[in-house]
C-alpha cells in the first residue's frame, strides 16, 4: 500500500472513531490514546477544543508547509497563529473537535502529518537547524536524521513503547540540537575518513534530568539503524509499563545500570543486523563524498566559525541593515557569499499572515528554511546579494528583532494558558522580560544570557539547561497559595554533557523580572573578561548569588499585596489548578 493510501485509511479510521466517541460508543480512555498518536491533546479550560501538535521533521519547512500552516491557522485557530517548539514541531490551538478530520486533511494536502507527534511513540527527530552549511560538520548529517525519521514512522516497533522517546541529530561540535538531553542523541564523526557517529543515550529533562551517555567510541555509519532498533528493542522490551513516572529510557538505564545497559544494547544490535540489514541498509543515503563535504573542513573537533554570531573582522557582512541586527541574526556559511538569517520569533508565535510571509521570502531569496531549538527560524543559502531585501521584507512582518542567542531572545513554553500541568503563564513572564530589553534593561539586550522559562517542572521550556531557568510553582502564604517562580542558574548542554541548574530561590511570580533584572546587572558588573554566566556563578557561589534575591524572594508581608496573587500574563486571582497533562516534556 502506497503512503497516500496509508493516510487516507488513516482519516477514514480516525474520523469513524471519532463519530463514535460523540455518540458516545468509544470508552474516553480509548480515544483519549487514539487521538494522542495524531497529536490531539486536551485544552486546559476547554472540552471541546484542542491543541494539535505537528511534526516538522528535521525542523525542515519547506514553503508549501508555511502556507499549509497559514491556511489551518486563518481556518481553524481562534486566534489565527501557531506556536514553535522547543522540539521543532509546530502547536495550533482552540481546535474544535469536530473541525479535527478537516485539519488533518488540510495538513496532508501541504505535506504535513501530526501523526505520532504525541503517546507512547517515537517522537519528532530533531536536527541540527545548521546541518548542512555549518562549517564544524564533518559531513551533512541531513539525510541521516531523514533516514531515521522516515524508518520509524509508523514502524511497528514504535506504536506501543513503554514512554516516548526523543531523537536528536547533531554535526557541529556546537551541540545545538541538545543531544545530551534525549533518549537517543546522534553525532556525526570520521574515523580514518569514514562516516559515523558518535551515539549517546539515556538523557531527559523533567524533574529527574539525565545526561545521555555515550555508547561507544565510534559507531559505523551502516549500523545507525541498527543501533537504534536495538536501543528501542531493549526499552520496548525491559522497560517500565507500570509506573508512568519511572518509564523513560534513562530511569531503565538506571535500573539496570550503564553497563547492562550498553551489553543488552550491542547483543540486542547483532540480532537486528542478523536479520533485517537489507531493509536497513536501503534506508541510509549513500556514503559518497561531496564538494560541500571537503569544503567542510576536516573533522568534528575542528574550531566554531559558521555557527559563531561574533563574526570575523574577514567575514563583513554586506550592508543592507542595522549593524546590531547583523551581528546577532545573520551568519556566514561554508560556502562564500552565502548567509543563514536568524529570524527571531518573539515568544515564539507566528501569525497566518507572517506564515505567508516567511514562506513568500523563502521562496524569493531562501533555499531553505529550518525550525530552531530556540522557537526561531533560520533561513539558509541566502544569496548575500540578498540581504537587504530579506532584512526590508522581514521588517514588514515584524520579524526583524534583533538579539537572537541573547538575553532579549527568551525561551518559554505555553503554560497554563494552555496545559493542563502548568501552574503559571511563562508567556506572561516572557513578555515582561522583553519589556525591560527594551527599557530598563535595554543596555543588556545583547547580554549573552540565556533565559528560559517553563509552567512546571517538566522542562518543555528547557528551563534546566538556561544561564537562568524559571518554572512555574505555587507559594504557600498562610491559607493561599500565590504564582511564583523556582528561579535556577547555571545550566548548560553539550555533546556528551549537561549541566542541570541549580535552585537558588522561589519569588512570586510578579518579582521574577526583578529578580533576572538583578542577576544580569550583577553580571553584567562582575563578569571577568570573556566569563560566562554560568562561569561567573561557579566562581562566586550559589549562596552569594543567591543573596541577591532575599528581599524578592521574601514573602512574609505578601498576604498584604493583593497583586502577588495574580499571575503575570493573567487577569484572575491564581489558583492551585493543575492536574495530570497530556504534554508532558
């Protein structure tokens, strides 16, 4: 059966249920995990409507997509937008659920599916947003994450794992695909001039945060596939069904430990290539070199220029725009002449006519056009002959912010505006937090601070691997509770490493941009030439750090302040309303 045949059986079963379900012939629980594997998530607040989850795969937008998008955001969304992951998925919201089979169909006549976007599956398969035209690379590892992700959709093996699994590809050695915190996290590496990889597992977020860990050495390009099965065999096979809490692959690798781990792994992969190398070799692009590949610059550890956004003095960009704009959002890549344009998504939502216009500007000074951990879009193989008109034309559509990878750039995750898990509005938070880049703390914009912010404990927001992660919690004050937020400093992530955050206080939520206006002025002031922040703590000491957060933190006379109850980015007095979500990080 062809791939259009699949679909439309697909509608057709999903649509069926569905009627079902409205005359009240399908068990909840039944539908609640059928809709789950096409993405379908309750809305906090709503009975009928939903958020719908799309897989980009690879993050890879092409301008039909852009345009399927707009069409379904003007159609189908209240309020005529999408939302960007951390994850490179698209999120539309207030989705009647009747209007559901028409959105699916809408999607696939732009090439787009929402299938296993959510449940117990193989999530999305992210990539590195630079792959390709990055100059690290020691190959484009594209073609490779493509395999992947187009071997394990619908694959059986997939569709009833005991928890989701998140893959990850990188080929910088600037780890901007976060491998270190997925399930399965693929880096590309020579051996001896030969392609392969370097394989990580085990890694999350959550309130348990792990770090992948490598499996071996180096992992032959023709048995990618094959490790991958395996690791999926063995967590299909030995993993938690029974305490939702403890299923993801790491807390497996935990039970077993690493070593057990990694020889169920290696046994488990001669089995696979024993039986079904054919199919699996069919899959890989061919191992053939390219001009782009030796242009590329030899291997993996070679130094960081193409993903650098501090350009050197032999790399001026044309001129055509601010020069701060140049400097934060546009790149120089591995091929002369050509730039890759960060296109910064302010909390990261997009509107219909800004979809339109991304995919107009694609298709008129862009050769392609990638989704990005950050909530931003990155254009790529722009022409520099371009560059003024991609600049004019995004200024048009308000997407001509500059400051990506800085302070201003803020990273947050929809919250209780619309999950059901959340405890706060991150997008509240966000929104003050570019309120000061543009006044009070307009000087430190371009801090190279990274801020990121989530509802609750489950990182969707990637709040354990900022300079300063938020999450959203609830503060006791005598019989009330009010929002607030866990403040964390210090986390990063890296290939083969991550630094979680550690906790330096809880404030109210209306205290938490005095309280990042104090951290970045501290820093801003006390940084040693070149020190990060993250290094900057390290050397004075979470319990000096955190000493500039008592008075915020301090709730003693908050029962006074009737403010304090009331969540940034809300209009009603808080309460302590979450429950078990569907959307778990």
């Amino acid at each position: 059966m062809d791939e259009r045949a699949i679909v439309d059986a697909e509608f057709l079963h999903f649509a069926g249920q569905l009627a079902r379900f409205e005359q009240g012939r399908l068990n909840a629980d039944v539908f609640r995990t059928l809709r789950l594997h096409y993405g379908i998530y309750r809305m906090r607040g709503f009975t009928s409507a939903h958020m719908v989850r799309v897989r980009i795969p690879l993050g890879l937008l092409q301008p039909r997509h852009l345009d399927g998008l707009a069409d379904v955001c003007e159609s189908l969304t209240p309020t005529r937008s999408c939302h960007l992951t951390t994850r490179q998925s698209v999120q539309l919201y207030g989705v009647q659920r009747q209007r559901l089979p028409a959105l699916l169909r809408m999607l696939a006549g732009a090439g787009l599916t929402t299938r296993e976007a959510s449940g117990n599956v193989v999530r999305n398969v992210t990539c590195c947003p630079w792959a390709g035209v990055s100059r690290e690379e020691p190959f484009d590892i594209t073609p490779y994450a493509r395999a992947v992700s187009e071997y394990l959709l619908r694959n059986p093996l997939t569709q009833l794992l005991p928890r989701k699994v998140k893959i990850a590809f990188e080929g910088c050695r600037t780890d901007h695909a976060r491998t270190a915190i997925h399930d399965i996290g693929v880096v590309a590496a020579r051996q001896h001039g030969i392609r392969g990889f370097r394989i990580y597992l085990g890694g999350g977020l959550g309130s348990a945060p792990r770090a992948a860990r490598l499996l071996e050495p180096w992992t032959d390009a023709t048995l990618l596939l094959p490790t991958i099965e395996a690791a999926l065999r063995v967590f299909d096979r030995l993993g938690e069904r029974t305490h939702r809490a403890r299923a993801r692959l790491k807390f497996l690798v935990e039970r077993l430990g690493w070593e057990a781990f990694q020889d169920a792994v290696v046994r488990e992969r001669s089995l696979v290539w024993a039986t079904q190398p054919g199919g699996m070799l069919s899959a890989l692009p061919p191992d053939v070199e390219t001009a782009d590949d030796e242009a590329g610059g030899g291997s993996a550890g070679s130094p960081s220029r193409a993903t650098s956004r501090d350009h050197a003095a032999d790399e001026a960009l044309p001129a055509g725009a601010p020069p701060q704009w140049r400097l934060t959002n546009v790149v120089p890549q591995r091929r002369a002449g050509w730039l890759s344009v960060i296109v910064r998504v302010p909390l990261g939502d997009l509107s219909a006519s800004q979809l339109r216009g991304v995919a107009q500007l694609a298709r008129e000074h862009a050769l392609g056009v990638r989704c990005m951990a950050t909530q931003n879009l990155l254009l790529r193989d722009v022409p520099g002959s371009r560059f003024a008109q991609v600049y004019e034309a995004l200024d048009r559509m308000g997407l001509a912010q500059s400051s990506a990878g800085r302070l201003a750039d803020v990273t947050r995750c929809p919250g209780a505006d619309t999950c059901l898990s959340a405890m706060t509005h991150p997008k509240g938070l966000a929104q003050a937090v570019e309120a000061l880049c543009h006044n009070g703390l307009s000087s430190l914009a371009d801090a190279p601070v990274s801020v990121k912010i989530s509802g609750c404990p489950n990182s969707c927001g990637h709040h354990l691997i900022a300079d300063i992660g938020c999450f959203g919690t609830a503060i006791k004050v005598g019989g009330r509770y009010l929002p607030g937020y866990q403040i964390l400093v210090g986390g990063s992530a890296g290939e083969g490493a991550a630094t979680f955050g550690k906790r330096l206080a809880r404030v109210p939520a209306r205290r938490a941009p005095e309280a990042l206006t104090r951290l970045v002025r501290w820093y801003d002031e006390q940084k040693r030439p070149g020190e990060t922040f993250s290094a900057a703590v390290d050397r004075v000491g979470l319990e000096a750090v955190g000493r500039l957060l008592r008075e915020t933190a301090d709730v003693s006379d908050a029962a006074s302040d009737a403010s304090l109850f009331v969540d940034l980015g809300a209009s009603e007095p808080f309460q302590l309303a979450s429950e078990t979500g569907e959307c778990a990080a």
